[in-house]
C-alpha cells in the first residue's frame, strides 16, 4: 500500500500569499536541478554558437576581438573551475596556477625539446590533471574554505617557483614561444584563426561540461556536493570521484592555459598568481558555477566591462567588488541562474517547483 | 548463519565507550527493532556497522565475508545500506534525481528496480518528482530518505528512527510501508522510541543499554523482562511503556 501525503495542505497561507511569494520564489530559486525543456536549450545553444562563429565578420576591431580570445580562454579554464565547484562543489582560489601549470609545461617543451603547440597539448593537459589531483589530496581531509586556503597557498608557491627558476622557468622575466604549429591552409598568425581555434576547444568545453552535467556521472558529483555522507551510504567513492573532478578540471585548466601561451606568445608567473585567481573565482561565481552557460557568462561580464564602461583598472576592480555583492544578494546562483529563472517565470511556474509545500507536477 | 553478524563489537569515543561488545545476528527474511535508552548506543552501532565511523574492537560479518572498517561505500554496495536520523536527502536536487542517484548505484551488478520511478510509486512520492527535495514538508522527507536507502537495493536495510518527526497517521503509513519489506527479500533493522509501533512491527527486539545487549527476544518477552523495565521506567515506577 502506497503511503498518501499527510503533510501537504498544511501550509495555511491564502491562495494570493502562496501565489505572490511562489512569483518571488521563482525570480530568486536556484533553479540549476530543473532542466529547461530541450527546445529552449537547442535554440539557445545554436544561436549562441551562430554569435561566436560570426564574431570576428562583424567588423568590431582588432581590439574587440583579442579581448574576446582572452574571454574564450578564460571561460575554458572556467569551466573547469565550474565542474569542481558548481557540479562536485569544491572551491579553488588558485585556479590560475593550475592554468600556469599548463602553459609552462607546453612553453619549458617548447623552449628546452622544442616541441609545437599540438605535440605539447597533450602533456601539458596532462600534467595540469596530475597537479589538481596532487593539490587535491587535502580535499580528502578538509572541506570548504580549508581547502580554499589551501589552493590559495599552492597558487603563491607556483609563482614562487616559477620567479626562482632560473632559465628554466625564465625567472620573473618569463618564456616565448613561437606561432601555432600551422596546420594545411591554416595559418594561426591570423587573429581571426587564433579566435577559430580557442572558439573550437571553448566548443569542446562546452559540449564536455554538458555532457557531464547529464550524464550518471554530473549526477554522483552533485550527489557529492549536497550530501557527502549521504553520498557515501548509497556507495559511491567520495574521495575518488573528489580527486577524478579536480583532474577533469586541470584537464581543462591546462588546455586554457596552452591557448593562453599561444596567443599571448610570452608568458610570466604574474599572469598566474594570486590576482589572477582571484578573478576566475569571481568570473565563475558572477556567472553562475552550476549553469552550462554560466562560466562563460562570468569570463564575458569581466572582460568586457572595462572595455564597454570605459574604466581604468582601479575603477573596474571596484566594479567588479559591486558586481559580486550584488549578485551574491540578489542572485546567489550567479547571473546565468537569473537568466533561467526570468526563462522559468516567463514559462509560467507550474513546470518549476520551488519552496512551498504544495508541490504538485 | 544469519546474514549480518557482529561479534564483540567495541566502539570508544576518547574514554567514552558507546559499544562494549556487543553480539548480535540479524537475518534478511524479517524486521528485527533495536530500543534503549538516549545514549545506549543504538546510533552508534548502526554507524559502526555501516562504516560511517571505525570499529575499535569486534567483526562484522554480511553474508559470511569480514566488512569491518572497510569503508561506507563498499559497505553499501554489498547491499547492507542505513538511514540516518535526521532526515538526509540531496537537497539541492529534484527528489526524481535524488532517487535516481540511489537507483544508478544499487543497478551496479543488477538490481532490484528496473526504473527510479517504481521506487517513487512504492514510498508514494510520484507525484513530487520534480520538487527540490531540500523544499519538500518533513513528511515527504523522511519517505525520499527511504526511497534513497531502497534505490541502493538493499537485502538489509538500517533504519534509525524513520518515524521521529511524524504525526501518528503519517507514522502509520511509514510503518506499513516498512512491515512489506521482509516478504520482498528486504530485512529491516530499525531504531525507534516508538513501543507500541515497534512491538505491533519487529519480530525482535533487542534492547541496549550503556554500550551493552541486555535483552532479546520477541517483543512481549522483551518487554515483560524486569531488567528491560528497569532501564526504560526506573526501578520504582509501574507505569505503561512510553
């Protein structure tokens, strides 16, 4: 005998009350559990697509589109930061390090064995796993903002390491690489083909992170992320799916830090310190860690703000302070989570069910 | 041999001990109850058995191999799965994806349940598939806790407390829904305060106090013990059980 819902029905607010406060609901809710019907993910993923593959014929600059390069990148290394903290939801302030880790890698192989861009991607891939596994061991034994700290160390010491490396490293000064390997008719001098290539791995990206989020194992990450012991009772191995995401995610860190090198052509270790960090942590909360468009969203927010507002870098830091405060109150799931829920209102509240009592399908 | 046996199991919190040797065989094929007071060591054994927390002493065996400290998760996959006494779910996630979770992992090696739907149509939650679990009222709470423990396809399942926090008609319902386990090839060991549910529901009873057995049996014999009264009522009092 099934049982029957005593509970439901309880609640005594009047029809306008629940319905009023159901509104706000919606317009706040995190509403990442609730999957947008397959329509509206289609035409949004190829009109999204459509945009970035007809950016640079939209005769908007030089300068317009090496800020969009450095967004794309960005958004790479996002949406490892993404899977780990919005899917298995464990925090990193270093993730720029981890980004580092790749690029060195591809750039000490570049300089030292003088392998290419595409010979050295996959070391370089890698060695940025093996490292986010490394630096996630304590993960295993501390959680939350232990770990961040922790993160935030290893971030500190990789610049440190790097300023003391001797020639190896470049020191402060830093490496050069040369071009991007050409491959046949395609020569990666052209900005326009360097905006090809990042758009086609921020592509790849994407098509992973999506492909995670629905499949059993997005599901055993969140399980992770709103319930270890519980997680732990159903049977799934918390501590080796917590050190496979932070792989997954240096896979992604180190494919965005290669396309960094590359476009940038020289790099030094204050591109992956501290600061820089900081900013990824607050593009991916901006944007919304657990929305498949959220990273993104965050990497354009932040790049392009100083370049549409007109600010000097100390201006736009203080924007970007005001930014996160907002959207911490206002939308805590980030701005994609915004972005679905005016969807989710404008759809009418009857698919999506958030607080209340009288949830019925 | 009984399914689960523990032998002279040990836990000490620092210079507490919650367990002092304790001996017990729970069979799969019917509900066996666990009572004691606050602090007897009832939650405790469930987490020692179900590896949320190291043995310091004893065995456990499930199904004849040695599960002792072996680790939550293998524990569970070995099909002896528990519940916990707050009631626990994946909040963020909708209760279809908190029940599928379960039901992905039991299917490993083949389960009991050919869809997450059939466990929701069993606990009576069908119709909440798409609630956020951590919105839904504490009824329909503590039934996603069991529909979460069941997706795993238990032979045993350890259920602390499953009525705490129910008014008594929904408590009726949790305890029917219970009382079918057994015939399904399910065997239930529960925790509860509740006699009277517990004497109508357990085909045991095993009474703990202080870390120790000091009674078992069936649950009239139990009950009728002189030591059992002494604990649960003082040694003067005459009254009812609670």
């Amino acid at each position: 005998m099934p049982m029957t819902d005593n509970s439901a029905g309880k609640t005594g607010a009047t029809p306008e009350g629940v319905r009023a406060r159901d509104r706000l609901a919606l317009l706040t809710a995190d509403n990442a559990a609730v999957p947008l019907p397959a329509g509206v993910q289609a035409i949004t993923a190829i009109l999204l697509a459509v945009l970035l593959i007809a950016l640079p014929w939209l005769g908007l600059g030089y300068r317009f589109l090496s800020i969009a390069i450095t967004t794309l990148y960005t958004a790479i290394g996002l949406y490892g930061l993404g899977l780990q903290f919005g899917q298995a939801g464990i925090m990193s302030v270093g993730h720029a390090a981890l980004m580092g880790v790749g690029a060195y890698a591809s750039a000490i192989l570049s300089v030292q064995l003088g392998l290419g861009f595409w010979t050295s991607l996959p070391f370089a891939m890698a060695l940025s796993a093996i490292v986010g596994g490394v630096i996630g061991l304590p993960t295993l034994r501390v959680g939350g903002q232990h770990y961040i700290i922790i993160t935030f160390c290893f971030c500190a010491l990789f610049v440190i390491v790097l300023t003391n490396g001797g020639t190896f490293t470049g020191s402060a000064t830093g490496l050069d690489v040369g071009s991007v390997t050409p491959l046949p008719g395609i020569n990666f001098d052209k900005l326009s083909n360097n905006y090809y290539l990042v758009l086609a791995a921020l592509f790849l990206a994407l098509a992973a992170t999506y492909l995670i989020g629905i499949s059993r194992y997005g599901r055993t990450l969140r399980a992770i992320r709103e319930n270890e012991q519980l997680a732990r009772s159903v049977g799934i191995n918390v501590d080796l799916h917590k050190l496979g995401v932070l792989m997954v995610s240096g896979l992604f860190a180190g494919l965005a830090g290669v396309l960094q090198l590359y476009y940038l052509r020289h790099i030094s270790p204050t591109l992956f310190g501290a600061f820089p960090s900081l900013y990824l942590a607050l593009m991916v909360m901006l944007g919304g860690a657990r929305y498949l468009y959220g990273p993104l969203i965050g990497a354009v927010v932040v790049n392009f703000l100083p370049e549409v507002l007109n600010l000097d870098p100390v201006d736009s830091r203080i924007a970007y302070g005001v930014c996160l405060l907002l959207v911490i109150l206002l939308l805590p799931g980030g701005v994609g989570a915004g972005i679905k829920n005016i969807c989710c209102a404008i759809r009418g509240g009857s698919e999506t069910q958030v607080g209340g009592s009288n949830g019925r399908a | 041999m009984a399914a689960l046996e523990v032998r002279g199991l040990r836990k000490q919190f620092g210079g507490v001990v919650a367990l002092n040797g304790i001996d017990l065989d729970i069979d799969t094929d019917r509900v066996v109850g666990i009572v004691g007071p606050n602090g007897s060591g009832k939650t405790t054994l469930f987490n020692v058995v179900s590896g949320v927390h190291p043995a310091t002493g004893g065995t456990v065996f499930w199904q004849g191999q040695d599960i002792t400290n072996i680790g939550a998760h293998r524990i569970a996959r070995k099909r002896l799965v528990r519940t916990f006494q707050q009631a626990m779910s994946f909040p963020g996630l909708t209760v279809d994806e908190n029940v599928r979770i379960a039901w992905e992992q039991g299917r490993r090696g083949g389960g009991r349940w050919t869809s997450p739907g059939m466990i929701l149509d069993f606990v009576g939650l069908a119709p909440l598939g798409r609630t956020i679990a951590g919105s839904l009222p504490f009824g329909s709470l503590r039934r996603l806790g069991l529909a979460v423990a069941l997706g795993v396809s238990p032979e045993l399942l350890l259920l602390d407390e499953p009525g705490a926090g129910l008014n008594d008609s929904e408590a009726q319902a949790f305890a029917s829904v219970i009382a079918q386990l057994p015939p399904q090839g399910i065997g239930v060991c529960l925790i509860d305060h509740d006699m009277d549910m517990m004497s109508d529901l357990c085909d045991r009873l095993v009474v703990l106090d202080f870390g120790t057995k000091i009674a078992e049996g069936p649950p009239s014999q139990v009950l009728a013990d002189p030591k059992v009264r002494e604990v649960y009522l003082g040694p003067d009092k005459k009254a009812a059980a609670p």
